[in-house]
C-alpha cells in the first residue's frame, strides 16, 4: 500500500491590522463644550469641522491627563502630547447636541468621551509598541494643528484681501477645511476598525479619501479593513495606490505582500518584502513573512536564511523557531528540527502546531510513545486541530493500534471533511483490518475531493485485485499510471499493458 507522510503545515505571524478590541465595562465620561466664531469665509459645515476638532482636543487633552495620573499610562514614559496623540485613534468623541447661531454667526457644540480608563490604558500600551503607527498618527495630528493655524492666518489675510489674492486664500481656506473634514474620518475609522467594524471603518476611510485624494494613509488602513473583510484584491489596489502617493511607504509595500501571500502569489510577495526590507530592514516579521513566501514555493533554504534573520533581530520570536524547524524538516535535517521545535516550545508553550511539529519529527524517528505525548498535548491546547488527530492516529498506527488510529481519523475527517489527504489514510488503515470495502469508499471520497490523488488509484486498485475485480484493478492502475504512479506504471508495462 502506498502511504502519505502527514503534511506539516507552515505557521506564520499576520499583520497586526488593528490593536485589540477591548470592552468598554466601567466607563468614564469627559464633557466640553466650544463655540466658534464665524470668519467671512466661513460656513456652517466650515465652522462645524473646526469646532469639532477643537472640542476633541479639549476631551483629549482632559482624558489624558486622567490616564496620565490614575492609570498605568503614567509608566509608559509616554509625553502629553503622545498620550493625546494615541487616544484620538482609540476613543470615539460623541457630539450631545450642537447649535448654529445665524445673527451673530457662532457655532456651539456639546461634546462627549466615553470611555472605560482601564481598556484604554491597555489599547495605548499595545498601540505604542507600532512605532510606525504611532508616527503616522503623530504626523497627521500635527498636520491637523498646522491647518488649523493656517486657516486662523488666513482669517486675518481675508479680511483685507482683494482680487486673486482673496480668491487664492478663500480656495486654500476651503481646502484646508475639507483636510480637517479628512482627518476626522480617518481617526473615526481608526476608531471603527479597533472596535472590528470593518465594514464602517472602510466607509469612513472612503470619505476621507473623498475628502483628500492624497491622503496615502487612508488608503493604506482602507486597504487593511478591506483584508479584514477577506477583500484581498481591493485591499491590493488600496496598497497600490497608497504606494503611488508614496514610494517610501514599507507598511504599504508589507501589507500588500502579505496580500499577494494569502491569494498564492508567492513571488509578487517576496518582491513586495524586498521594497520593505530595503525601505526597514530592521522588521523581524518581514523576514518570517518573506521566509514564508519561500517555503511555499519549496525554496526551504532562503525560507531558512529568513528565519535565520528573524531570530538575530528577534531572539525572543517562538514562531521564528517554529518555522525554521519546519524548514529543516523539510531540508531533511530533523535533529536540527527537533531542537528548534523544542526551543519554540519553551518560548511560548502555548503553540499547538509546534507540539504537532514536533510530534511528527519523533514520528519519523520512530519515537511513537514521545509523538503521541505532543499530540495529545496539542489537542489540549486545541481540541480543534485536526491535524492533531491524524498524526496521533498516525502514531497509532505506528504502535500497531490500527483501531484506536481509525477513531483519531474519524475525528479529523469531523473537523475537516473536506480534506481527501484524511480519507486516504483513514482508507489505508481500514484496508491494514482488511476491511477491504470500507477501504474502497474512503478511497473513493478521496478520489472524489482530489481526482488527481495518483495514489488513492492505485491503493483503490489493490484493493479490487484482492478481492478478484481484475477489470477494476486494472481501470485503476491505468489512471494511477496516467497520473505518474511509477508502481502502476510498472505493474502495467509489466503484463504488456499500454496505458
């Protein structure tokens, strides 16, 4: 009969797209309220956006100071200015009730945080770690604050402005506004996108982009909402765009990789991590992410010299000695395997897929008794795994406890029906009973999932010879011979068969 080794599959870090989703349970609530007095070119919407954006400074800036004395955020080494800076892509501000005053032209709003200090605390503590998000979300506050300034200059310019010169002004006064319009959107589907509303992050990221067309940000997280949705071709254009308006954008260059990576377009992925390995070369993740790209194309040793590389900048990554493990399996090194595996173990003890990993690889080695202790350590941590299962049932098998392997397979085919690699197996071990027909319809769903499974033909063949149905085995053999089965092949030219 022929066997299939169980396929080891490759783990891989994802981006983080957005900082966690924390519940908001005991809450805190910042009220302000601002008025803003018209400009000649002011107009409603005009006055709106402006006193928006100063009345979120003021519920910042007190929100702030709160976590800043009563929380966690005092230990974070984080300025003012940072902790205000990181809470706009956190908290959403909530307008209470607003009021245009059209004689003496003031615009008044009433505005609200609501917030539980504590989630807050812990979205600010991971949100500070992405030094490049922190820098992006710097830059566009700082943006906000020189518009803001410039339209205050260009208040007083209007006023005695005449000719091009007012009209010139009055266009720049009007585009700047339209830029603070952008920036709230963006920060509101920030926002969106940390609650996981993918669906209205996007929305709001579109109207920024509405707003400002050059805004290379918003079309960078549109693009990472759009890959929440599972929209990895509109996340690609998103990534594109955001590239076009600025070539020196890693995050761009990586978060299309990774998308070019999920859609099977390893090579296009590799280039997008070169541009980012030349843009940072200091991102661990990008060389685990690039390593990945390799492997899948059976490229074990460049996927290799990226782990390799990850590991250097990042001692600490157990998922990087995972997925070198992985690669020295593969390079046939399995010593050099277990140790990896091992010390991915003892980093994060918590990684089902590395006890599998390392349960095959004393498989192979003929430790049975030691796989079966990391496959049941791994469905402890993940009942679900169905991978789990079959090597268990594997090792089973292995120990000669062909009954208690079909129970494991049974399982797995529960957990992932779909899969004709499991009813192969499950099919070799019935057959193992010489329970040859239930052999024969495992053997069939596997043909039935994967037509081209050359060795389910010629397993499917044996089976039918064993049981006298000469004309079925050879009908198998034909098609195992056709598909390159070397053993069909020989069978055949052996009894001068031309297939």
């Amino acid at each position: 009969m022929k066997l299939t080794l169980t396929r080891i599959t490759l783990a891989f870090f994802l981006l983080v797209l957005f900082v966690p989703n924390f519940t908001f349970a005991e809450t805190k609530t910042f009220t302000k309220e601002y008025t803003y007095q018209a400009g000649d070119e002011d107009s409603k919407n005009s006055c709106r956006v402006i006193a928006l954006r100063e009345v979120k400074r003021l519920l910042l800036e007190e929100l702030g100071t709160y976590l800043e004395s009563e929380t966690e955020v005092k230990n974070f080494q984080l300025t003012k200015d940072q902790i205000v800076t990181l809470t706009a892509g956190i908290v959403r501000t909530e307008l209470i009730e607003e009021k245009w005053n059209t004689q003496n032209l003031q615009y008044w709003l009433k505005a609200k945080i609501t917030a539980n200090p504590q989630d807050v605390t812990k979205a600010i503590d991971s949100l500070r770690k992405d030094r490049e998000k922190v820098k992006e979300l710097e830059e566009l506050r700082k943006k906000s604050e020189e518009l803001l300034k410039e339209n205050e200059r260009l208040t007083i310019e209007l006023k005695t402005a005449k000719g091009n010169a007012k009209k010139e002004a009055a266009q720049t006064y009007k585009q700047n506004i339209d830029n603070l319009s952008a920036t709230e959107w963006f920060e509101r589907g920030y926002e969106l996108g940390i609650s996981g509303n993918y669906s209205n992050a996007a929305n709001a990221f579109s109207k920024a982009i509405e707003l400002n067309p050059r805004l290379a940000k918003a079309y960078n997280n549109r693009g990472l909402a759009y890959a929440k949705l599972g929209n990895d071709q509109q996340a690609i254009k998103d990534y594109s765009k955001a590239i076009d308006l600025n070539p020196q954008d890693a995050k761009a260059y990586y978060n299309r990789g990774f998308a070019y990576y999920k859609l099977g377009n390893y090579q296009q992925a590799i280039e997008d991590y070169n541009t980012t390995i030349k843009l940072k070369p200091q991102i661990a993740i990008v060389y685990t992410n690039r390593g990945n790209a390799y492997a899948e194309l059976g490229n074990y040793q460049q996927a290799l010299n990226n782990y390799n590389k990850t590991i250097e900048l990042d001692p600490q990554d157990a998922m990087a000695y995972f997925n070198r493990g992985i690669a020295h399996f593969r390079l046939g090194d399995k010593q050099q395997a277990l140790k990896d595996f091992n010390k991915a173990i003892e980093l994060n003890p918590q990684i089902a897929e590395a006890y599998i990993a390392r349960g095959a690889t004393n498989a192979s080695f003929g430790n049975y008794q030691q796989a079966l202790k990391d496959y049941n350590q791994a469905i402890e941590l993940n009942p679900k795994n169905a991978l789990a299962y079959n090597n268990r049932g594997d090792a089973y098998a292995g120990l000669g406890n062909t009954q208690q392997a079909i129970k494991d397979y049974n399982k797995a085919i529960e957990l992932d029906p779909q899969n004709a690699n499991k009813y192969f197996i499950r099919g070799n071990a019935y057959f193992n009973l010489r329970i040859t027909q239930q052999a024969i319809k495992d053997w069939n769903k596997t043909i039935e999932l994967d037509p081209l499974y050359a060795a389910a033909y010629f397993n499917r063949g044996v089976a039918y010879g064993n049981i006298g149905d000469i004309k079925q085995k050879i009908e198998n053999f034909i098609i195992a011979a056709r598909l390159g089965d070397k053993d069909a092949q020989n069978f055949l030219r052996s009894e001068g068969i031309v297939w």
